[in-house]
C-alpha cells in the first residue's frame, strides 16, 4: 500500500504523549546487551534441539545447525547495519516499516511479538517440570509455579531496566559456565560410534546411518537447528536503552552470536558423544541423560540439571523484556492500543509487561503444552527473520546514501542468504507440527484484521519509526523535484 493511502491520527503528537511514553535511555552498555542476547537463547542449549536427532539423525541435525547458523549470523549481520540506522526500540518493526511500508511494519512486529509472548509462556512450563523434577520446596510443576514465575520476574523489569539487565547478565553467566563444565565431563566419555546409533529407516530416500531418516530429514530438523540460536535478533529491541547504540549494537551481536555458536557445536557434539544419539533424541533433559544415562545421578549430572534451570531462567526473563519492549514500539505508534506503551516512573512500560504476562501465565496454565507454544513462537520468528532480511535488502537498493555507520560484510548477498534460508525454515515448521502453524496463521489473521479495519488510520506520526518513515518519504519527494 503506497505511504499517502495510510491515514495518520495527528492529535496524540504533542510532547505530552511521547514524555508519558520514554524508556531509561543509556542503561545499557556493550556488555549488558551481549548477555541479553545470549539470555535470549541459552535454555535452547539445555533441551529441545535433541528432538531434532528424532527428525534427521545426527546427520540432519548437523547439517540443519550449520544452515541455521549460517542463517542466523547474516541475519545478525543485517541487524547490526539496519539498529546502526534506527536505533529505536522497535527493532525489526522499526526497520521493517523504514522498508516495507505501514504493513510490512505490521506484519513484521507481529510476527516478533508473536514469538516473545509465547516463547515465555513455553519456557515457564518447562520451569515447572524442572522445580518438579529437582524437588524444589517439595512443589508440583502446575499454576502456582507458573504464577510465581510471572510475578518475580516481571517484578524485577518494573524496578528498572538497568537492575533487570544485569540480573540477566548473572544468571546467564551462570549457565554459560555450566555448559562449558559438562562439556568437558561429557567429553571425557565420547565415543564416535554414538552419534549414528540411530536406526535407520531404509524407505526414506538418501537414507545411510549418517542421515537414518533421509534427505528430509535435515529439512524437518531445521526448526530444531535454530533452537540453538532463537531469540538472539532480539537485541536490537534494547536500541534506545542502549549506550550508544550505533557503536554498542553491532559488537554486541557479533559477540552473542560468536558465543551462541561456540556453544551450539560443543553441547550438540558432547552430549551425542558421551551417550550416543539414540539415548538423548527424545530426552525431556538431554545433557544429563547424556552424563548418568540411566544410572543414578553423578555429582555433576544434578549440577547441570540445576544449571539448567537457571539457563530457563535466564531465557524466561530476557525474553519477557523482548516481548514488553515489541509490544511498546508498535503501541506507541497507534499500531496497538495507545494505552499499552504508557511508561511508570522508572521508565518501564508497565501494561507491556503486565498484560503479555497475564496471557502468557494463562495460556501456560490453560494449556500445559510447552512444545505447541514454542512451535507457534518458531513459526512467527521465521516470518519475521524473512522481512527483516528483505528489509535490509530494500533498503539498500532503495537508499544507498544512507549514512551507515556499520555496514554488513557482503551487503545485500548476505541478506539475500539470510532471507532463503528464513523461507526454508518457515517451509519446515509445517514439516514440525502443522497445527503450530496454522494456529499461528489464525492470530495473523486476526491482528491482521485489526489493522485494516481500525490501527492503520490512528498511526501517531510523531511516534520515531513513523517520523523515521516520514523524513525519508520527503527526502524521495525533494530528489524527484
């Protein structure tokens, strides 16, 4: 839809509405951002990819991780280009509404959003069964588990941003050295016989013990590859919280993805090695079936199952303050309800953490199925993975004086790789759980009518990524005169 058919509501614009509507600005340095980024993704390290062994054998798997990564680092790379640009707390949104227009800004933010708010509902079960399994305070994985999850945490994001942040950071740190530590035990135990134990399925075409279930396999084990990596696009969202964000942004991507990596490649080798495929491909807590089996516990199996829910924890709370900061952009611009981006005294964006919260704790406790959820979050993070890429690639076809203070190594080929691979994975989440998906496609649908029908004619032209939009819109007009 060309920029002039989208009505503007011109009478939220005064400084009243923006002031009520401000994050903390400078809270957030390098360092701070790179363990958000790492938060983001560290639970996926601890369990879920295994199932992908059950999809493609080790084969698939490793194929499909190295395609994911591949995937995820030129889509970092894009990211730090296109948050350099705008840094605004829109993320994604911001630089897909600079590219695409008001309904690639839309159909971008909601795809984010639907990822993080269902993410965290996924990841708070997944908490429950490990306080139940740890016998923590003699609790039952259930409601008051998930309740108490919600409130402390979303506690903490209402103290502040800069207090949240580096609680982040410690309990991120915590579960990066614990998965170090059982990879070094897990290690002393390898065997390479382990990693193609799994049965192989003779019918599947190109099947070998290498790929037991086929070519297609390593596509239907790509929405498992990217668990080692999902939620780390996120950072950009911390933009205008950031210190600045134009030199902190980019290194603080680079450096999360360059971890993440280095994780993926020693947890995905040294928990197949130490107990064989077969063992750990449907394990609900792969890495220390990968340490005991089926033996009583070690000294250093209970450590990792605690580390590992610290690594939930971690995941559970970053990715709270992801799905606040997306709900705020779009609010703040009309996309939303107004209402929704309102900022308490601290700078926090109350209703955008309360009001995820309560869905998230009651789609946890309404349905109990963690794997559905984070199967519906994957399937909106690919559509959002996919407009980001072409927004960086748009951009720079459309606007190639745009002063760049990062540039992304091998430009729009690397966005273009990004944007294939993104298309690819989408593809696979059908192969995965088709109800994920097309309950997914339902809530699109739904947002989608929302916006046609009322958000698109209220946008807040005041609002940074609307005048980001407009600024740019003028500059074209000039040129053509």
């Amino acid at each position: 839809m060309a920029e002039g058919t989208t009505t503007r509501d011109k009478s939220p614009t005064d400084d009243t509405y923006l002031n009520r509507r401000t994050l903390r600005r400078g809270s957030a340095g390098w360092l701070l951002l790179t363990g958000l980024g790492v938060a983001y993704v560290v639970s996926g390290d601890f369990s879920g990819w295994n199932i992908g062994l059950s999809k493609g054998g080790f084969g698939g798997l490793a194929i499909a991780t190295l395609l994911m990564g591949a995937m995820y680092a030129c889509l970092v790379f894009a990211l730090a280009e296109l948050s350099a640009i705008l840094p605004t707390a829109g993320g994604g949104y911001g630089f897909a509404r600079r590219a695409l227009g008001t309904w690639g800004g839309f159909l971008t933010g909601t795809a984010i959003l639907i990822e993080y708010i269902l993410a965290p509902a996924a990841i708070c079960i997944f908490i429950g069964d490990y306080v139940e399994s740890l016998k923590l305070f003699g609790l039952e994985s259930g409601w008051p588990v998930y309740l108490a999850c919600f409130v402390i945490f979303i506690g903490i994001h209402l103290w502040g941003v800069g207090e949240a942040l580096r609680f982040s950071l410690v309990v991120t740190a915590i579960a990066v050295a614990a998965l170090l530590i059982f990879a070094v035990g897990a290690l002393t135990d390898f065997s390479a016989g382990g990693l193609d134990d799994i049965p192989v399925d003779k019918d599947a075409f190109g099947s070998g013990s290498w790929l037991p279930f086929g070519l297609l396999g390593i596509w239907a084990a790509f929405p498992f590859g990217m668990w080692f990596f999902l939620g780390v696009e996120g950072v950009p969202l911390a933009a205008e919280e950031a210190k600045d964000p134009v030199r902190s942004m980019p290194r603080a991507l680079a450096i999360s993805m360059g971890i993440l990596a280095l994780l993926a490649v020693v947890t995905f080798i040294a928990s197949t090695g130490a107990r064989g495929s077969n063992a750990i491909q449907e394990a609900g807590n792969p890495l220390v079936v990968a340490l005991q089996g089926s033996g009583d516990p070690t000294p250093l199996s209970r450590f990792v199952n605690y580390a590992g829910l610290a690594g939930l924890v971690a995941s559970f709370f970053s990715l709270i303050y992801a799905g606040s900061r997306q709900l705020f952009a779009l609010s703040r611009a009309g996309y939303l309800p107004r209402f929704l981006s309102l900022t308490s005294r601290r700078k926090s964006p109350y209703l955008g953490l309360l009001i995820p919260g309560a869905i998230g704790f009651a789609l946890a406790a309404g349905t109990g199925n963690g794997a559905r959820m984070l199967n519906i979050a994957v399937f909106g993070a690919t559509i959002s993975y996919a407009l980001m890429a072409l927004s960086h690639i748009v951009l720079r076809r459309r606007e190639p004086e745009l002063p760049r203070p990062y540039r992304t190594p091998g430009g729009m080929v690397t966005s273009s790789v990004a944007f294939i691979l993104a298309l690819s994975a989408l593809v696979a989440t059908f192969l995965v759980d088709k109800d994920a998906a097309f309950i997914a496609l339902g809530v699109y649908a739904v947002a989608l009518a929302y916006f046609a029908i009322y958000s698109r004619h209220h946008l807040v032209a005041k609002a940074p990524e609307e005048e980001f939009a407009a600024l740019a819109a003028a500059e074209a007009e000039l040129e053509r005169d």
